[in-house]
C-alpha cells in the first residue's frame, strides 16, 4: 500500500512547508497565530449580501444520521448543533442538510424542510443561536442558513437499508456500481415531476424565512440531485442536454425562490468539478475502467477526454450566472464522497469502502484552495467559502489566516474537524493554538458509521460517543 508521512509527524511551519514544496504544491502558511485583538484576518467582517458575518471562519452542514423518523431533531441532533453554536463561527451553512421532501432523504434520520417539522427546524435554530449567545456573549453578526436538499441517486429514505434512487438520467457506471436496471425508466425524473419539485424548495426556503434563517443553501454537490443534474448531457428534454439545459433545474429554483421568498439570502454550495468513480487498486485507489464511456458525459467540471482532469470553464460560466439569479455567496467543494471521497475530503485513512489515497493528502488540499483561489479571480463581488482545510490538522488555522490574507478565499469552511474539535474557531480567534488532543486526524469513522447503518459522530476523540453513550441515546 501506498504510504504518505502524516501531518501530525511535521509539527513545525519549517518541516510543513517542507513537505509542500517536496510535493510542488502551493500551500501558503503563517508563522504566527494571530488572535483576534491582534488584528487575525480571520476575524474580519464579511458581506453576505445584505447580511453582516461577524467572522471568517464557517461551518460546513453535517449531518448525523440522528434526526427521528419525522425530520425533527433528536437530542444527538440538538447536541450538533449547539456545538456548531459554541463553536464561535459566525457562519453556519446550513447546519446540515434538509430534505425538501420524505423522498428525498439520503437516510431515513435525515433532518427534513417541510411544513410538518417547523417547531423542530425553530428548535435547531434556537439552540445553536442560544449556545452562541452563550459562549460569546453575544450572537451579533451571527448568520444561519438551512441547506436545501433532494438526494436523488443516493435516496435511501426507509429502514429497509435499500437505495431508492430518484435520478436524472442512467449512469452506464454508477448504476453498475450501485445495482441500478439501466432499463428501469420510472425512477427517472420526468421534465414534469421537476417541475413540481421546484415548488417543494420553494415551500422549503419559505418555512425557512418563516422560523428565522438568515438564508438557504441550494446543494449542488457532492452526487446528489442538483449535482447529478448539471452533468445530464445524455438526458433528453428541458433538463439535459446542453448547458442551458444542465443548468436550468437549478437556476429554476434560485429564481423561483428568489422571486417568492425575496427576504432570504441565497447560497450554492457547489462540486466545482468532478471526475469518474474511484475504486482501491494493487496499492491505492484508481479510477475505474472509463475507455468505454469516452468522450465523458457523466461528470460536470471536467475534461470529456481525459476526465481525470479537471476544467473550471463550465462551472465559472454557473457560478457568474448563478449570481445574476440573486445568490449571494458559495461555497466550494469538489467530488462526491459516495465514489471519489478523495477528491472531495483529503484524508489519510478512507472509510470502510472507500480506497486508499491515490496521493499524499495534500496534494488534495492544494487542489481545493487552488480552485478556490481561481473561483475568486473568476467571479468577484460575491463572497467564496473554502473546504478541504480538515487534514491540515495543526497547520490548519496558518493555513485559514493565510487564504484569506492573501484573498484567495473569502471564509474558511470547517466540517468533520467540528465533529472532534467544535471550538477550533473560538480558539483560534483567542490566539491560542489547537489542542492536539481534539484535533480530527480523517480517521473517516464519521463516515464509516453510517455505511455500517449507525450514527455519525466523532467516535474516536469525542468522549461522547467513543464511551457509547451517543448510540444508547440513538432515535
């Protein structure tokens, strides 16, 4: 098996960059952490649109797998999010995401957008708002978003553990990889079946407005229905074929909500690019056999030719579009953890059926802050959020000070890291370095559990669940 030497073996800002340059990658790094008095970057304000962020750090959605059958928190649910309140973020992307419909649930726990769940969705969002009073003493400059979701291909809404997709059109791979009849032409969306399913986000983003969330997030990333939409080239129809087409379900959904639910903001966390599945070879992950789909018409942001390369022409093309429909900000991701998760998150150990790193980890790092450096030089105006930063690990707030100094990002998004370490930011903005003790190594058990049918959470560093308390409090 291929190995890489671990971040957490560096320990200095010397042998880190070290790394880097052996590695020809483009990691920019700040000698000193910086507190907030100190004048840190990191605690500027920002511009949401008409929103004022307190601070640049943001917390990414994660989803726990432990809402009850209803969509409404749990108290595991309830526990996530004052921790993202405690956190000291100033900008939570939509806490995790919510499904706009039963149907539309990746996991049959999934927190739910729908009318039925308005006193869960107002109890989220007060217990993180109260957490954050709290902790900081105040929750000004505090904005909170819902994430809007349908899942789509990677639909599994019972507890019968059986995939139920809803897809945009047939994936000559992915159908094999996840035992879809190709023949089977009901669980493809009909252009009319869409277009009612513009209404539920519109019902959704309302609801949202109504309980008090600053915005709504349009996921678009990470395989599911969005996502899966603006690589439909072979689809026939409205919603496929060329670009206008790919993109018109989402764009339809940004107008419809801006045009019918104006007082909220609007954001897209985006898969910029994404390439074929990835499978464990002799040594380490490969992609899969792709020769007999070439050109390649299954993926968005990337090279048809070569589809392991990837292309930001299209995706830039959305994102300058996407801001003339009223969105307000993005958030940059890449892949899918469902068949390429080290696209997606850089980690050193994969989940249980994931593959081992096909590169040293940080060479996925520098890809993502590379992007969204590009995504930024591309679309001024409109602020960009940052993800990969978890594997980073100690250097991570370095890393965090020195994006956004040097302007290639506008916020630096957190995500599994706030599962073992919720108050990385408020440390960070103290000046007082990472505890070693917390910090997530991507041992992917959060991702790990749920393949295995339990709750997600941090179980090798959260006291929480490593002791099992969390699973003996399971909905």
């Amino acid at each position: 098996m291929a190995s890489y030497p671990k971040v957490a073996q560096l320990r200095t800002v010397e042998r880190f960059s070290q790394r880097v340059q052996e590695l020809g990658c483009n990691i920019p790094i700040e000698e000193k952490l910086l507190s907030a008095e100190q004048g840190s970057p990191l605690a500027q304000p920002l511009s949401m649109g008409k929103l004022l962020i307190g601070n640049r750090w943001v917390i990414h959605p994660m989803e726990g797998w432990d809402a009850n059958h209803d969509g409404s928190p749990s108290p595991l649910t309830l526990r996530r999010w004052k921790n993202f309140g405690e956190s000291g973020a100033k900008w939570i992307w939509g806490g995790e995401a919510a499904a706009v419909r039963p149907d539309g649930r990746a996991n049959p726990r999934q927190t739910m957008a729908i009318p039925s769940n308005r006193v869960g969705l107002h109890q989220l969002l007060t217990t993180l708002t109260d957490a954050h009073r709290q902790k900081m003493g105040s929750s000004d400059g505090l904005i909170v978003g819902l994430q809007l979701t349908h899942s789509g291909r990677f639909c599994k809404p019972n507890d019968n553990k059986r995939w139920e997709p809803r897809i945009m059109y047939h994936h000559p791979i992915l159908d094999e990889k996840y035992g879809i009849d190709t023949q089977n032409s009901a669980i493809v969306w009909t252009d009319e079946q869409l277009d009612d399913l513009i209404g539920d986000y519109v019902q959704a983003a309302k609801l949202a407005a109504e309980v008090g969330y600053h915005f709504v997030d349009v996921k678009a990333c990470h395989g599911y229905l969005l996502h899966e939409s603006l690589s439909s080239h072979t689809r026939p129809g409205r919603y496929g074929g060329d670009y206008k087409g790919r993109t018109r379900l989402l764009r339809s959904i940004i107008r419809a909500v801006r045009a019918e639910v104006p007082k909220i903001e609007i954001g897209v966390r985006l898969s910029l690019c994404d390439m074929p599945p990835f499978r464990q070879g002799a040594e380490h992950g490969e992609p899969v056999d792709y020769t007999h789909c070439l050109p390649y018409q299954f993926a968005f942001g990337c090279n048809p030719d070569l589809p392991t390369e990837l292309s930001i022409r299209e995706p830039v093309q959305l994102l300058q579009d996407l801001k003339l429909d009223g969105v307000s900000a993005f958030n940059i991701t890449l892949g899918s953890p469902y068949y390429n998760p080290h696209l997606q998150r850089p980690a050193i150990f994969p989940p249980s059926d994931g593959y081992q790193p096909p590169e040293d980890p940080l060479v996925g790092v520098a890809r993502h802050l590379k992007l969204c450096r590009d995504v930024r030089e591309a679309v001024p105006g409109v602020p960009i959020v940052g993800s990969g930063y978890t594997y980073l690990q100690e250097f991570l707030p370095l890393v965090a000070q020195a994006t956004v100094r040097n302007g290639w990002v506008d916020a630096v998004g957190l995500g599994r890291m706030v599962l073992s370490y919720p108050e990385m930011p408020v440390d960070s903005l103290a000046g007082k370095a990472p505890s070693r003790k917390l910090i997530c190594r991507t041992f992917s058990e959060c991702t790990t559990a749920p393949r295995q049918g339990r709750i997600s959470g941090c179980y090798p560093l959260d006291p929480f669940y490593k002791s099992g308390e969390a699973e003996q409090m399971s909905p």
